[in-house]
C-alpha cells in the first residue's frame, strides 16, 4: 500500500485538521506525518495507513495510490 501524499494533505486540509491535530489524533510525530504527505515515506506500514484513514474518517483507499496491474 503506497500512501498518497498529496490525497492525505487535501482531505486533513479540507476538513480543518492541522497536523498538530492529526498527531494527537493518530500518535505519529509531526515530522512522520510531514514526510508521509510529501511523499518521503514510500511503504509505511499498513496499519499506519489505517491510521491515519480512520483519523480523517476516510477508507484507506481514498489516500492511497491505485495498484497498476
């Protein structure tokens, strides 16, 4: 599961979330989750994304990037 950066940026953004927020919210330090949205974290680990999913109240999915077959 490769994240999304740019998708975890807009949703936290759009729904008023800074990442100060989100920290508390996920128990990921500041920096982890700055990289993780600009895309230094290539593959965290899956349930870091689920973490994160559920803290912005979205399916894992909606802040990764599709699979290509």
């Amino acid at each position: 599961m490769r994240p999304n950066g740019q998708a975890i940026r807009a949703i936290r953004r759009a729904q008023k979330i800074g990442l100060r927020s989100l920290q508390q919210m996920t128990g990921f330090n500041r920096g982890y989750l700055s990289r993780l949205e600009r895309g230094h974290i290539r593959e965290p680990d899956e349930n870091h994304i689920r973490t994160v999913a559920d803290a912005l109240n979205v399916a894992p999915e909606a802040i990764t990037h599709q699979e290509e077959v």
